[in-house]
C-alpha cells in the first residue's frame, strides 16, 4: 500500500497521528525487517497501530495502554470497549495487551526492533518507560517518543537526559516526534 492510501486509510481513526509524522516515519517502519518487532506503549484508539501495519504488514506489533477495568454508567459498572479499534486488530499481527507499560516490559521476553512511546506524557511516565523499555531495544534498534513538545516538558526532559546520557543518538526532532537509535 503506497504512503497516500495508508494516509487515508489512518484518518478514519480518532486519534493524535498526523500525516506530517507518517510521511516522516514511513519510509523507517517499511524497512524494518520481516518479523521485526515494533512495540508501541500508548495505542487510544489504534491510529499509530494502524499506520505501523499498513506501512508493514510483516511485523509484529505489540501495543500496550492502560484502560478503566470498569466504568460506571447510570449506577451500573460496565467493561468498556476495547482501546484500540476493532477494524484495526483484523490485520493481523497486532497484539494489544492492557496495563501498565512497565509491569508488561518486566515480563516481555523479546528483542525490540522500533519501540515508539506516547504513554505518560509526565517527566516520571517517560523515566519509567525509557528504564523499563531501552534494556528491550537492541543496539542501533529504532526508538521514537511521540509529543517531543515544548508544551510536553516531561517528554522533552526525559528524551534529552537518554541522549545525553548517550544512550540514544537524535537523528530527527521535530512535527512533535524524537527519532533516534540506540546506541
């Protein structure tokens, strides 16, 4: 599927993706490898999820994000729908675990290829993924913090102390994405 129908295609999912980062990150996801690993914490309803398997249809994607195990409506406790879109999770080779990123991380077993984080936007949210999740990615593995944004300063100060800390090397920053690998 070529970049404009895949652009077309995402937009009909809610959600906070955009076509600038798509066209920015297309040419990076369709270039991973064949059973490459993308792991994505944050997922709402599955706009970047789809975007991820539309751009490759032979990875594995897992995505991971916290949802209310129950909601309250008119006095009754009812399971709410499922995070991510159901027309999403047809592709195939998506994985959708809910909970918390770093309880899923200290039990998931395989090497990452791309991790791409857009969970916690607080300083202490991101510290807790970049420890839970960077040990996962392997050495020149993809690593993309959605929100790398003024208004996001948690994000920002985060990202900025794993590159000074030389632990990821910044090769793109900006349209609210941090693309790096690790080093």
């Amino acid at each position: 599927m070529d970049l404009p129908d895949i652009i077309q295609a995402v937009s009909q999912i809610e959600g906070w993706f955009y076509e600038e980062q798509m066209t920015i990150l297309h040419p990076i996801i369709s270039a991973l490898s064949t059973d490459a690993v993308l792991v994505e914490i944050g997922t709402y309803h599955g706009r970047s999820t789809l975007f991820f398997r539309l751009s490759n249809p032979n990875i594995d994607i897992i995505t991971i994000d916290l949802c209310k195990p129950y909601e309250a409506i008119n006095g009754m406790l009812v399971n709410p729908p499922p995070a991510i879109d159901d027309r999403i999770i047809q592709y195939g080779r998506i994985v959708q675990i809910i909970g918390e990123s770093s309880d899923v991380a200290s039990r998931f077993e395989r090497d990452i290829d791309c991790l791409f984080v857009d969970g916690n936007h607080t300083y202490g949210g991101v510290q807790k993924d970049i420890t839970a999740w960077m040990p996962k990615v392997r050495g020149g593995g993809w690593v993309i913090f959605h929100d790398y944004d003024p208004q996001y300063e948690g994000v920002i100060r985060a990202v900025d102390e794993l590159e000074r800390s030389g632990g990821l090397e910044r090769l793109y920053a900006e349209s609210l994405l941090f693309v790096g690998r690790k080093t």
